[in-house]
C-alpha cells in the first residue's frame, strides 16, 4: 500500500471511531500552517500559575496528561526557548434536559399483549422528567511564539453527570485533543 492510502484508511477508521465516542472535537483559529515539526513545547498554566479548571486536582491532571501526550509524540519540555506554546482553559456549564421515556416500549413487536401493560403509560403528562448535567468544554490552544501567532485552537466538548465520569472525560478528552494535533501537523507535513 501507499502512503496515501494508508492515511485515508487511518482518517476512515478514527472518524468511525470518533462517529462512536461521546466527545466532540472542533478546530478553531487555524491562523497558518506549520512551516516545522515543532521538538519542545511550554505549558503557559504549568508556569504562570493559571487554573483552567476550579478543582485543583483536575487542573494538575490536565497538566500532566498534556506533557505526557506531547512528550510520547518526541516533543521536550523546554521552559526557557520553547517552539511551541500550550495554554489551556476550560468551560464547565451546568445545565438540564428534561427526559421522556419511551410511551410504548413494545410497540412494533407486539401489538398488544395483556401482560405486559402499564398503568404509568395512562398518564402521559407526568411521564417526563428533568435530569441534571453539566456541559464540559476542555479548550486548548497551541500557539507559535516566533511568530506570535495561534497555530491552532482545539476545544473537547461533552456531557457529564457526575464527577468520577467528569474526571475520566477530562483526561479522554485531552487524548482526543492530542491526537487530533498529531493528525493536522501529519495532514499539513507528511
């Protein structure tokens, strides 16, 4: 096989699996191509001190699981003359949905069926029900310091409903992040 080839099926098969995860990945300010395969990089909320996250504990995780991704691609952590910037922020929105069950849960296998009826189905206006959820955006952007300009914004969104799954959904959408990077700069430089 080629080496066109082999991109395209790689492409086919991480949309599938992307089509079957419950995060979404979106590209923003894309404001030039990289002229370089960048070797070190700088997380700006590592040094300065800047939460993208109010918990503590999610923020150093979202540290780490950053300089673990870029540093397993060859890229070096280098604070002092870094070619490539990393600052991350995050937006977390508590939010609602009201939820309607299904009115006819056999419907399409049986007709009718004497057994299996429901008195809650009689009450159709009480049947719905408010569920609580909270939006996440993970936002990161890499940024070119010589010149001075965004090289990309990627943002993860998803929903949560507690907070064990908003910290496995923090880290998985950072992977997501990661690895949608890998695949503009191998897009743009094959």
């Amino acid at each position: 096989m080629n080496k066109s080839t082999i991109i395209s099926l790689t492409l086919l098969i991480s949309f599938i699996v992307a089509g079957c995860s419950s995060i979404e990945i979106f590209k923003e300010n894309t404001e030039f191509k990289p002229y370089v395969n960048y070797q070190s990089f700088v997380i700006i909320n590592k040094e300065v001190g800047q939460k993208g996250f109010n918990d503590e504990l999610l923020d150093a995780k979202v540290i780490d699981e950053i300089q673990y991704r870029l540093e397993s691609l060859g890229l070096k952590y280098n604070r002092e003359k870094p070619e490539l910037i990393i600052r991350y922020t995050s937006n977390e929105d508590v939010r609602q949905k009201e939820i309607y069950p299904n009115q006819y849960p056999f419907w399409g296998w049986r007709a009718w069926d004497p057994f299996l009826f429901d008195p809650r189905f009689m009450q159709r206006q009480q049947m719905n029900s408010t569920k609580n959820y909270e939006l996440l955006q993970v936002i990161v952007d890499f940024i070119d310091p010589k010149n001075d300009k965004m090289l990309m914004r990627l943002t993860a969104v998803s929903e949560v409903y507690n907070e064990k799954e908003k910290q496995k959904k923090v880290i998985k959408s950072v992977q997501k992040i990661i690895e949608t990077y890998q695949l503009h700069l191998n897009q743009i430089n094959p």
